[in-house]
C-alpha cells in the first residue's frame, strides 16, 4: 500500500480551515469541544472527497470474474462472452478524453486518534526504545501502534495501463483453446489492484481550527483567545513528536514563534488580525506539504 499526501481526493479537506468548516465552536466552547468539531468536520469532508468510484470498472471486474468462473466449468463460450463484455466496459472509459490511470473501485475511510500530550508521546517513545534495547519487541510493536493520529482515505484502484491488455490476452488464450492460461492471466489480472492511501495528520486539523476559533473571540475575550493559542501549540508539538514532517519551508519551530506572537499581541494593544491570517496561512501551507513514507504491502 502506497501512503502519499495531497492527492485529488483530499487535497481539498487537508487545505480546508476552520472558517469554512460545516460546523464552527461557539465562542464559549471548551478546547476539547472545538477539538471535537475539527475532527467531526474533518471526517465529513473525507466522505464528501472520496474517489468517485467508476461504474464502468466495476462492472468489468464482475464479467472478468463471471469469465473465470465459466474457465472453471471449461465454458469457452460464456468465458468468451463475459470477457467481450469486460473489455467492452473498459473501452468506454478508454475512448474518454483524459483517461485517467487509475480506476477508483473502493473507499476506505480510518481514523486512528492519539489521545494524549506531546510529553506522553516522548514517554512512549521512550518505553519503546527501552524494550528493543531489552529484546522485547512485540512488546515494543504495542507501544509504538497507538502512535499515530491521522485521518487515512484509501482508495482501490484499477489500473487502466495493465489490466484491459491483461482482459485481452486471456480473450486470445480462450480463442486458442488455451483454458488455463486463459484462467492463470485473469487470476493475475484481478488480483493487481493499485492502493493509494492519503493521510491527514488529526492535530493539524486541530491547530488550525483552534487558532481559528481563537481570532473570533479575541477582541471580546482575551483569557479564551490565549487559552486556544495554547491548546493550539500543544497539537503542533503532538503532530511534530509523532512525526508527521512537511517539506515547507516554514517550519515547527516558526509556527509556534508566530502564535507567540500574536499571544503578545493580544495581550498588549489586541491588534491582531493580520497575525492571525499570517499564522492562518503559514499553517495551511505547511499542512499541504506534510509527507509520509511510503508502506507497501
């Protein structure tokens, strides 16, 4: 499984901010219920970017199957109907002016929140370091899970490049009499799936929506405003401790200088405005560049 950010299906919800959320905290919300909508707006928006899945790939998948289930029964002719059929649906999307590569067939949404401090996650790490040194390993793997906190779409894909010639050499091997060739092509074919999954790191959601909550209530609570700051700070310090990393140029370091200063600034004169669009778009452009080493399975 390929694990890669910023693809068509969530760049959208990575780059959103909280002012355009479905669902904003109320100026008396608690950290924990601004955190709370962050996340229920996050998953939302994860479901309303999946992948449109392609009728058409799916239906040639279910006649590619039927055709294996006829080479089964030896039934040259219904293993040559269904066939025609899988690669008929197949070059209605091929004739399409920028056929994409990939053919979305499933949508897997998981979510995996860490509930915890930036100190609890440098403990657990510790822990973790302590067992390997000590041999224990499985130990150590059951630490080390709960490590994470992110929001991961995956997405199955059919690979247009591959498997309508894989469709059509196991066409030539029934032609032939070949059966099983015909069968061993198709096994092959139906089992070479591409899965690309788009990870969402949940405490930059969180920072985000929280500094945003902030800029409503500073003019007219001061205390909430800096206690949102905070709260904000403390999820960049989880993100960074689990090692959610972005190929910006800003950097952890340079976020938490600018909430610093826009804490300032509401403590003195309260104009704060441009600091908090400043720090706004600093953290939305540090989001769409996090990345994620790739896992495959």
């Amino acid at each position: 499984m390929k694990k890669v950010l910023l693809s068509a299906i969530t760049a959208s919800l990575l780059l959103t901010t909280a002012g355009i959320a479905k669902e904003q905290a109320g100026k008396n919300a608690t950290v924990k219920e601004v955190n709370k909508i962050a996340i229920s707006n996050a998953k939302e928006d994860a479901r309303s970017h999946e992948a449109k899945l392609v009728k058409e790939a799916i239906e040639s998948l279910k006649f590619a199957q039927n055709a294996v289930i006829a080479l089964e029964h030896k039934d040259k002719k219904a293993a040559t109907e269904n066939l025609e059929k899988a690669i008929g649906k197949l070059e209605v999307i091929m004739a399409a002016k920028n056929a994409p590569k990939l053919l979305p067939i499933n949508n897997v949404i998981r979510v995996q929140e860490f509930v915890g401090t930036a100190k609890d996650v440098e403990n657990s790490v510790k822990m973790v370091k302590d067992l390997l040194d000590d041999g224990k390993v499985q130990e150590a793997r059951a630490l080390i899970a709960p490590l994470a906190s992110e929001i991961d779409i995956t997405v199955v894909n059919l690979p247009l490049a591959s498997y309508p010639d894989a469709l059509k050499l196991a066409a030539s091997y029934v032609h032939d009499g070949k059966l099983e060739k015909a069968k061993e092509v198709l096994y092959i074919a139906l089992s070479t799936f591409t899965e690309v999954t788009e990870v969402v790191p949940i405490p930059l959601l969180e920072s985000a929506d929280l500094i945003a909550a902030a800029s409503r209530v500073a003019k007219e609570d001061k205390a909430k405003a800096l206690k949102y700051l905070e709260a904000a700070s403390d999820a960049l310090d989880v993100a960074e401790k689990l090692g959610y990393i972005s190929e910006s140029t800003t950097t952890y370091k340079m976020l938490h200088d600018q909430i610093k200063a826009v804490e300032k600034e509401i403590k003195g004169k309260n104009k704060a405005e441009k600091l908090f669009e400043e720090l706004a778009a600093k953290l939305k452009e540090f989001k769409s560049k996090i990345v994620s080493s790739e896992k495959s399975r």
